[in-house]
C-alpha cells in the first residue's frame, strides 16, 4: 500500500507563509480535509497540501519547509515521466510503476497531468508499437493490468481525503469498447476534483446508464468511447440516454479516440473534451472546489 504522508498545521502555515490560524481555518471551511489525533491534533495528507497549492497563489511559498527532497526545485517533468513509465511496461517491471505514480504525485502532480501527459502517451507508444507488429497484443495487455494496479493504488489514496458531502457522477465505455484505463482515469480525475463517481468500467451497455440516472441522480454523466465497432448503431442508442439525461438535468461529459469529429457530429452532448484536463474543468465549472484567496489568506486574517 501507498505510504500515507501527514504534515502538521505549523509546517504547512510555514511553508506556505500564513498563519496557523489560517491553515486551521481552511480545516473549518473544507479547503483542506483533515483528520484528528487522539489528542486532537490536526495532521493533513501532503497530497492535500500539495493541491492547494497548485489552486492557490502564496506569494511566500517554501515548500521546503515540507521536507520534500527536490519539490522546491519545481514539479516533474512530464516527458521524462512518461518515458519512465513506459521503460517500467516494456520491463514489465510492476514495482517501477507503482513507485513512479506514486512518486509523481507526492511531488504535487495533479491526477489530470499524470493522466494526459505521463500515462496516455505511454500507453498510445504501446498501442502503435502493437498495431506495427513491434509487441504482441499480450503484451500491451500486461501493460494495461500493471498500469491499472499502480492506479487503483493511488486511488485509495484520493478516496482518503474525500468529502463525504460531494455531487455525484457516473460513467464508463459502451458496449463493446473494452478499454478500462480511460474510465480509471477519468473516475480518479472527478475524485480529485471533489465528486463522487461511480465507474461502471468498460462494455456497459448505454441501456445501463439509463438506469443509473434514475438510480443515482447524478449531476454528471461521463462517456469515455475508445472503441466502436457499429458508429451508427451507438449514435441511435446515445441519443436516447442523452434524452434521459437531459429530462433528469443531468450534464453529459463525452470523449475518447472513437469519437471522430464525423461521429461527434451525429451526437448531443454537454461537453466534449479530448484529455482529462477538460473534464476537470468542466467538472469544477458545475462544482467549484472550496478555494483559498487568490493571495492565499482568507478574508479579516
């Protein structure tokens, strides 16, 4: 399991320059979830931390003060992460992986990036490596499973700091699209950002999502399509779940390689996004996050 990392109220006042009473304050307003010791002491999850700070502007910002080796010096980078992880696939090497999320993410990288510029192009190499006859289909496979179990990993971790008091939102892939890091993604991107999802995973029949507007009343539904073997059979079965949706008043998210600027021209939709970072923002568009100031105190501190 995912080491948890806890810092106290006075490290996080000192590394990012204000008061403890602030820090304890955005405690009290849902800025920063916390837990109590039985002393009754606050402790917090870097992770938590971490995100403020990417949300927030703190004009005297020492990360330092935090005890992390290198975040001072700036987040990863992207590419060079990428590369790593897709070193970790080919290896197979699972323990690569695993440390690589979890690593990135402790440095204050946001689940959006990790998605849209660490794991996506890793696994789009893997895919073109297997449709030019470079790899066996196996073993993008084993690339998918092992990616999988460093996420989920990570996702246990998210689900820590959760609001109990949040939006709901559901999602997955149609019928016949088997793809499962997608829908991962995009349920750890929406557990960031403050939801509550529901992933039904890949190869779920759009009948289903029918149903579970009526069964969850979310206020989302999101549609991840990498894969259609019949386009105008999904587009005459999509508009009727659009249709359900829109009498519940429910926001549809829709996205992947599947739907083609020809497909999407068939299609109703909320929003349409190509990479996580739009359903993040499109996400905190319906529910803003409870955010600091932009100079970082809150108002009479």
């Amino acid at each position: 399991m995912i080491e948890r990392r806890y810092v106290s109220t006075a490290q996080v006042a000192a590394a990012l320059g204000v008061s403890v009473t602030t820090v304890k304050r955005w405690v009290d307003e849902g800025i920063l979830p916390a837990q109590k010791t039985p002393g009754g002491h606050r402790k917090l999850l870097l992770a938590d931390v971490l995100r403020v700070v990417r949300e927030g502007n703190f004009p005297h910002l020492d990360l330092g003060r935090l005890d992390l080796l290198g975040l001072e010096h700036g987040l990863p980078e992207t590419a060079g992460l990428s590369a790593r992880l897709l070193d970790a696939l080919h290896a197979r090497d699972a323990g690569a992986a695993r440390a690589l999320v979890q690593e990135t993410h402790a440095a204050g990288l946001a689940v959006t990036a990790l998605a849209d510029e660490v794991v996506a192009p890793a696994m789009a190499q893997l895919g073109h490596e297997w449709e030019r006859g470079r790899i066996d289909v196996l073993h993008e496979h084993r690339a998918t499973q092992i990616s999988a179990a460093a996420l989920y990993e990570l996702k246990s971790v998210l689900e820590v700091s959760a609001s109990p008091d949040r939006p709901v939102a559901v999602g997955g892939g149609p019928e016949r699209d088997p793809y499962l890091l997608a829908n991962l993604l995009a349920e750890m991107v929406l557990l960031e950002a403050g939801w509550q999802p529901v992933n039904f995973g890949p190869n779920t029949p759009l009948v289903s999502f029918c149903k579970a507007v009526g069964k969850f009343q979310p206020r989302l539904l999101w549609l991840s399509v990498s894969y259609l073997d019949d386009p105008a059979g999904f587009a005459a079965r999509y508009q009727e779940l659009y249709r359900e949706a829109a009498r519940a008043g429910v926001a549809v998210a829709v996205g992947g390689r599947a739907l083609t600027e020809s497909v999407r021209a068939t299609l109703p939709y909320t929003t349409f996004g190509d990479g996580m970072s739009h359903l993040a923002a499109f996400a905190r568009s319906l529910h803003p996050s409870p955010r600091p100031p932009r100079r970082g105190r809150p108002r009479g501190t």
